[in-house]
C-alpha cells in the first residue's frame, strides 16, 4: 500500500485545505473464517457399534428361534429313544435308526444356527469396513477443507492488514484557482475550528492572513495561538478601544477616503440607492477638499457639523479641528447662507454616524511586520457601533487592494471575513471584486442565508461551503443548492466528538497596546503544524482523547442532503461544492484541526491517495511481486513557518 502519511504528503501551497473526508477505501472484512473440524455425531470409533452388534443379533435371533426351538425338539426326542431303548421297550436297530434321524436333524439344525453366528459377524465386519471406508474419505475431505481454510484465512489476513493499516481520513482541499470560498451557516465553535485549520495551513504553507471577525465570538483565538507557536507575533486589534492605534485608511486618497466614509454612513440604511450614496459622496469630497490630505475623521465631523449648523463652531476652531479659513469656505460649498436643506440634513445625518470613528488613527504606532492580522468588534460594544466599524474595515480593505498589483501567486494573501452577512452587499460585491483582480484569496462565513446572501452565493468562481444550518428555510436552499439526490458518508467519530465540544470561551486580547516593547526579528525556528497544533490549540490539547475514540469508533453512515439532515449536522462538518474539469464536486469533511494529529490522517486528497493505491495494485509481475510504489516526493521535511 502506498504511504501517503502527512509526513511524506505534504502542504501544497495552491490547496487551500477545508477539513478531512472519512472513507475506507478498503472495507472490513469482517471476522476470520471459520476453521473446519468434524462433527461429534460424524466421529467414526475404532471399535464396532455395541447397538450395531446388538440389533444383528436381536434379528438374527429372531430368524432362528424356529431352528433352536426345533433342534431342542430333536435333542429331547433323541434322549426319549436312549431313554426307552435301555428300558427294553424299543429294539436297539429300531433305536439306532431314530438315533441317527433325530441326531441328523439336530446336527443340521446346529449347523444352520452357526452359520448364522457367522452371518452376524461379517455383517458387522462389513459395516465396519464401511464405516472405516466413510471414515477416510471424510479424513481425506477435511484435510482439503483445512487446507482451503489456510488459504482462506492468508487472503483474509492480508485483506485485514490493509484494512487496518490504510488511511482513514482524506484532506478536502480546493484548488486556488477559485477565487472564494463561501461559507453557509454554521456555529461559532465550527467556524472556528474551519478558520483555525484553514488560517493554519495558509501561514504555514508561506502566505498572509487577515481576519476580520465580525462574529464577537473570538473565533480565530486558536488560530493566533498557533501563529504564536510558529514563531510569528499576530497583531489584533480590538474595536472600538484599538480605533486609535488602527492606521488602516491612513494612505487613502482624499477621494477614496470619501467614497469609504460614505459605505460606512449607509450601513443604517439598507435601501438606499446609489443616488443617495453618491449625493453623500459628492458632500464628503467637497469637505476633504476644504481640509486637505491627511484629514481625520475628527476634523471632518467637525466641518460636517458647521456644514449642518449643529453645534457652536467656535469650540472647534478652539479645538484646532478647523481653521477659520476652512469654515469660511464650508459655508460656502453648497450655496449662499447653506440654504440648501437637503445638504443640511444629510451633514447631519454623516456626523452623527461618522462621531464614531472620530478617534481613529488619532495614537498610531509604527507596527513591526505580521503576517497574521486579526480586526475584531469587542462583544461589549453597541451592535450598530460594530457594524460600523466592521463596515469601515472592510471598505478601506477593499480600496487598498484595489491600489494593489496582482499578486504573483494566487491566495498569498488571504481575507478571512467572518460573519460577513452583517456587511451590506455592495460592501461585499467591492471587496469580491477587489480580491479577484488582486487575486487575494476570499472566505465569507455567512450565519444566516438572507436574500443579499442567497443572491451571491457561490457567484463568479467560487466554491461553496455549508454547515449545520438551524434554520429551516436556510436548510432547505441549501439542500437545493447541494443536490438531495447526493449521498454523503458520515463519521461516527465526528457525531460522538461533535456532541461534546465546549464553546468558545473569553476574547481576544489586544497585541496594539504591546507592540512597541516586542521585538520584530525572530530567530530560524523550524516548526511541524501538527505538534503545533497538539500543543497551542484547544482542538489539538483533545487530541488525545479524540484519537483513542477514533481507533474505537470506526464507523460512518449514509446520508441524504436533506433539510431535516442539514440541520442537525454536527459541529465541525462541512458540506464543500466546487467546479472541475470533471464536474461538479460534493464531498462531506471534518474541519476539526486535531485530525491532522491522527496516525491514520493525511494531507492528500481522496482522487490522488485512490490513484496511486490503484497504480500500485497494477504494477505487479508475473511471479506476483510488487513493484516498487511510486515516488511521491521528497523526503519527510519539516514544515518551516518562517520559510
């Protein structure tokens, strides 16, 4: 059997691994086969038969009671004749001749009861002759049947051996040529086992991470811990109290800042067309305008609130927000006297949203270089406050990538957006935009399957993800998506471990405020992902009592991609749909990290691990040995994070 151990398969750069498929590729042959023996009841004893010999003689009794009873007759009338010829009563010539009738008879008699004796025994010789014959053909068919049995039980016993030594759980990749992953349902706890295995081998197959987690669950806390232990230093903000130390936008021209603070201010306002956003737009360049570049958000509400006529402008320019020179020409941007009510309204409506990142990039540090970045929405903010912030990171992302070349290498850099159905869907049509002509790789975790959703759903080049979906109309579109004529296989493993996962507990923990103490170089550490995980993450600190379940519970069962079944998926699986050359592809994985701790775990994909085991069963020669297996790369290598 070929070896496709994750130490000799290893990360393949152009995968972008979404969890393990459970298949037995060889079946379970099931108990030994059963060694031949005879029966008691067909033992064949060396003596003869006591109730055969009995029987003979019973019948042979039987037959010749008349003769013995005859012959006595014969016997006794002899006597008679002796008897009466010594008393004088009989003539001894006349005695003589009865003598010699009667004895005749007798004699005749005896002889025909001894030939009988004889009879009885040959027939009882014979049966056992018989049965010595029946004996030996039976020794002779037994032999044959052991000898089959021996050859029996060597297949048997190979069939076994590859059955326990073959692989058991296959990694479910798709290849970055997609431009997005599309991920439908689920709950925290899975998303952050998907996130912590997915960020996991994209940093230490050499790429660049960002998250943005707007789920207020701390979901990628594993996966930081890991980067830690691969010898990086993650940076993670924490908003609204890192919004002072957030330098991102900084380098925005004036019109793109505009152009985000305007994405930002319709986050409240779900259906406003594209003339309102580019009316807000139009406002927000004539204010950059008037302050320069460099303007922060501070300096904008403070010209937007004399543009609206809020407040006394005179603490501003006491402040230093804004010159006099500045609130002069803001008075006269949109007409004599700012008359216009309209322009007045939407002023106001843009500062009152906009005072919430009034304090951002007001304490920016120089931040050393991470290849992990983690922007999350602190759980004890307001909920439109995080929307927000979330609306203008993702809009600010959006404009640098948009100033960017194309990478090189697709998925080098990678954007992780979770709980991305909080964003509104011009916000995430930008930022898809924006990624594909970047080639930046894309993950878009979705909670709930509303209609901005279902629209862009797996749109363009994108693969598809479902999990447990507790809603029965989302259920349903996703059973529809997927095809309720697909049969999936299901790990019993998965159910048992599923059943017991905790949640996700504390939050992240700000890295902005230490960042200056820390150090920015970091010495060759050379690093296995799958130690890493056994010993940085909460999945992998289980592993051990995982895998000993896993070498009990070597079971799966079928079933059908159905509503009612969707939504009572277990925690960590995952549905993964994308488009080949070959067709569309359905397959059912595991996205628990600690399987890749698992003896029986590799990094290669079901298609290629069946190839090379099926190359390798042809390559055999006449004598029946088996070529030598294929070459499947280089020596085990240790994965480098830093590499």
């Amino acid at each position: 059997m070929v070896d496709v151990h994750p130490e000799h398969a290893q990360l393949q750069a152009d995968r972008i691994y979404l969890g393990w498929q459970y298949i037995l590729l060889h079946p379970d042959p099931g108990p030994p086969p059963k060694r031949p023996s005879p029966a008691e009841d067909e033992t064949v004893a060396e003596s003869p038969d006591p109730d055969l010999v009995r029987r003979e003689r019973l019948q042979e009794d039987l037959l010749n009671r008349p003769v013995r009873v005859f012959r006595m007759f014969m016997l006794a009338l002899t006597v008679l004749i002796i008897g009466v010829a010594v008393a004088g009563y009989l003539n001894w010539s006349f005695a003589l001749l009865g003598l010699v009738a009667a004895g005749g008879v007798a004699a005749i008699c005896s002889y025909a009861l001894v030939q009988g004796d004889r009879a009885v025994r040959y027939r009882v010789y014979e049966q056992q002759v018989r049965d010595d014959r029946r004996r030996q053909e039976r020794d002779k068919e037994l032999f044959r049947a052991q000898e089959e049995h021996a050859q029996r039980y060597r297949e048997w016993q190979e069939v076994k051996d590859r059955h326990d030594r073959q692989l058991t759980w296959y990694a479910v990749a798709v290849p970055d040529e997609i431009d997005r992953i599309d991920v439908a349902g689920g709950t925290l706890p899975g998303w952050s086992a998907l996130i912590t295995l997915l960020g996991a081998t994209r940093l230490y197959s050499g790429g660049h991470l960002t998250v943005l987690d707007l789920s207020e669950g701390a979901i990628a806390k594993d996966l930081i811990e890991l980067a830690r232990r691969g010898g990086d230093d993650p940076l993670v903000w924490v908003l609204p109290v890192d919004l002072p130390r957030l330098d991102l936008g900084a380098t925005l021209k004036p019109e793109a800042f505009a152009d985000v603070l305007a994405h930002v201010v319709s986050v409240s306002e779900e259906h406003r067309s594209t003339r309102d956003l580019s009316f807000d737009n139009a406002i927000l360049e004539r204010v950059l305008e008037v302050l320069g570049e460099n303007a922060t958000i501070s300096q904008v509400t403070a010209a937007l609130r004399a543009l609206a006529q809020v407040g006394d402008p005179r603490d501003d320019l006491r402040y230093g927000l804004i010159t006099a020179t500045q609130l002069e020409r803001i008075g006269t941007l949109f007409g004599r006297g700012v008359s216009d009510r309209v322009v007045i309204e939407r002023a106001w409506a843009l500062e009152s949203q906009l005072r919430k990142l009034e304090t951002l990039g007001t304490q920016a540090v120089r931040l050393p270089p991470a290849r992990l970045r983690v922007v999350s929405m602190d759980r004890q903010a307001g909920v439109f406050g995080n929307r927000v912030l979330g609306t203008y990171v993702a809009t600010a992302l959006t404009h640098i990538l948009r100033q960017s070349p194309a990478s090189d290498r697709p998925w080098y850099h990678t954007i992780i957006v979770a709980g991305a159905d909080k964003l509104r869907g011009d916000v995430l049509d930008r930022l898809m935009d924006a990624c594909e002509t970047s080639r930046t790789g894309l993950v878009l975790t979705y909670r709930s399957l509303t209609p901005a959703v279902r629209e862009r759903l797996g749109r363009g080049h994108a693969a598809v993800a479902f999990m447990r979906l507790g809603n029965a109309e989302d259920a349903r579109v996703a059973s529809e998506h997927v095809g309720t004529e697909h049969r999936l296989e299901l790990a019993q493993l998965t159910e048992t471990i599923s059943d017991s996962l905790p949640g996700l507990n504390g939050g992240y923990t700000s890295t902005i405020s230490q960042v200056e103490g820390r150090e920015e170089a970091h010495g060759d550490s050379r690093t296995d992902l799958a130690e890493d995980i056994t010993e940085s993450t909460e999945w992998g600190k289980t592993a051990d009592k995982i895998g000993e379940k896993e070498r009990v519970l070597q079971r799966s069962r079928e079933f059908l991609v159905e509503p009612h079944q969707l939504q009572q998926l277990p925690t960590t699986s995952v549905i993964v749909t994308d488009a080949t050359a070959k067709g569309r592809r359905v397959r059912l994985a595991d996205a628990n990290p600690a399987i890749l701790t698992f003896p029986k775990t590799t990094l290669g994909e079901l298609e290629d691990v069946r190839e090379a085991v099926l190359s390798v069963d042809g390559d055999k020669n006449p004598e029946g040995d088996e070529e030598p297996p294929p070459n499947l790369g280089p020596p085990p290598q240790r994965l480098d994070w830093r590499k």
